[in-house]
C-alpha cells in the first residue's frame, strides 16, 4: 500500500494573465520537489477526464454550460476579475475533476493507502453556478459526493486549512447532512465568509476563522478543541483534505504565519484520526498558496506524512 500522486500536464496548460498569483508555476514547484529520490515511493497517476456526470454530482448544468461556453478558442477570457480562462483551461478542470474522482476510487478500493492529487485551477470557492475565487469546479465536494453515490458511503467529511474561507465547498454542502465541512482560514479576508455561526441546514458546518498573524498554536487549538471532536460526531467513512499552503507566513496574499512543521502536524492529526476511525482512507487535493518556496516545502511535508502512513 502506498501514497496515490495524481496530477497531469493537462493543468500546466491552463494560463492566468501576467502577474496572477496562481500560475503556472506553482505545480511546476511542487512536481520538481517531489521528483527528488526520497519521494520515489509514491504512485503516480495521470489524472483522467472527468465525465460530465461527475460535475453534475456538485453544479447544475447550467453552470456547466456556462463554463464550458466561454472557454476561449484563443487567448485568455476573464470569468471576474480573479477568474480567468485560457485555451487550456477546461481540460485542466476535467483533469482537476476526474483527478480528485480517481483518488476516491483508489483509496476505497484499497489500490492506494491514501492521496494526494496536484491539481489546478483549485476548486473550494466555486459556488453552485458562479466560478470564483481561480476556481471553475468544486472538486473536492465533487469526489465527496462522488464516495457517497457511487460508493455506497454514508458519511464523509471535508477539511479545509486554506487561509480563505472555502464558500464554494460550504455552499455546495449546505444541505447536505453526509457531508460535515470543517474550515479553519484568516477573518476578516477574501471571500468574507465563514463566519463561526455559517453551521449548513443540518449543522454540517464548522467554521473556525483565525484573527490575522494567527500561528501554528492556533491552529492546533482549532484542530483540538473543535474540528477533531467535530470529526468524532460525525464518524465520516471517508476524510478529504482541501489542502491549500497560503496560510503559510511567507504567502503575499494574507497574513497567517504557519510553517511547514504546522502543515505536516495537521496532516497527521488527520491522518491518525482517518486511521482510527475510517480506515486510514485519506484524499487530499491542491488548492491555494503563492509563494513557490513556501508552497514545495509546505506540500512536501503534507506529502511526506501522507507517505508515513
């Protein structure tokens, strides 16, 4: 048994503008850390295309529509003022998609001990029918669903640590009683969500914002106190990981000062919690972090316990 990584070249070729943050760039840094000898154990997988189905699981296809109607034949389109296609754009989304659906499928059928898929464009801002935030696809609450209906799973739970609130995720799983989504992320900040009484129509929700220059500490004490009792009420079968780096203190766009060490340390409460209660079947998927450095070490550490288990 191993650690599944799922990315492709596909996501490579999807271009933002001149000086947005989430470029290219970010996955060239994490697939040249993780080609270093010590991370020859890891499975590597191409992500496949996603099939329509999958997307409709999240997002009614009059999203789909839309996305798929403004990818540009040439060139860039801006989608809003943080959202931008290019040419690539859309196959890069399937594979962020079918990625995150081939790491379900390995993990429950036991093909791998868990996984960690390098996707972009990220996904936890895109609502049910608005692409935000870089985001096109709800990709984790897609492989969520996707171990619910086609898995026979009854409850799985989605954890996010990404310095923005994931309003994409909690909008698509507002009334979703299977799906428990617990957030820690910097408030007040973009997308101005994730407030700690946001709670779902089921209270599937755990919000926990951190005041800016928040450090590792807090972060355990959010993990300790609220989202690993959280987890323990709601014994998922099944634990995904929205797994963005920018909380890390060296990022441009906020201002959370946590350190690999922290990253790594979240990664393994939640892998110890997975391998108590749920089989250890952990997935885990690319979503934000800026500054390339921080962002290879933060995903290397992430990665390096996932190898551990």
């Amino acid at each position: 048994m191993t650690t599944a990584f799922i990315t492709h070249p596909d996501c490579l070729n999807h271009i933002n503008p001149a000086g947005h943050p989430e470029q290219v760039a970010r996955l060239e840094s994490i697939l040249h850390t993780l080609s270093a000898p010590q991370y020859d154990a890891l499975l590597r997988v191409d992500a496949p295309m996603a099939e329509e189905d999958h997307i409709l699981l999240a997002h009614p296809s009059e999203h789909l529509s839309a996305i798929k109607a403004a990818a540009p034949r040439h060139g860039t389109c801006a989608l809003d003022a943080d959202t931008h296609m290019s040419t690539g754009s859309l196959r890069a989304a399937y594979r962020g998609v079918g990625g995150n659906i081939k790491a379900v499928d390995m993990v429950i059928s036991g093909a791998a001990t868990n996984a960690f898929c390098a996707m972009r464009p990220p996904g936890h801002h895109a609502e049910k029918a608005t692409p935000m935030g870089f985001c096109l696809f709800g990709n984790v609450v897609i492989a969520a669903k996707h171990a619910l209906e086609n898995h026979g799973l009854s409850r799985v739970a989605i954890v996010d640590f990404d310095v923005h609130h994931g309003n994409g995720t909690q909008d698509l799983v507002w009334q979703d009683e299977r799906i428990l989504f617990c957030s820690t992320h910097q408030m007040p900040l973009y997308p101005g969500s994730g407030a700690a009484h946001e709670t779902g129509a089921h209270n599937n929700i755990l919000n926990v914002p951190l005041k800016p220059y928040a450090d590792g500490s807090d972060l355990r004490a959010a993990f300790e106190d609220e989202i690993l009792p959280a987890l323990e009420r709601h014994a998922p079968e099944l634990i995904l990981i929205s797994a963005g780096f920018d909380a890390h203190t060296a990022d441009p766009l906020a201002n959370l000062d946590f350190t690999e060490a922290d990253f790594a340390w979240a990664t393994r409460a939640l892998c110890e919690f997975a391998n108590l209660h749920c089989g250890g079947r952990v997935v885990s998927t690319l979503e934000g972090g800026y500054d390339l450095q921080a962002l290879a070490a933060s995903t290397a550490a992430h990665v390096t316990v996932l190898m551990e288990q």
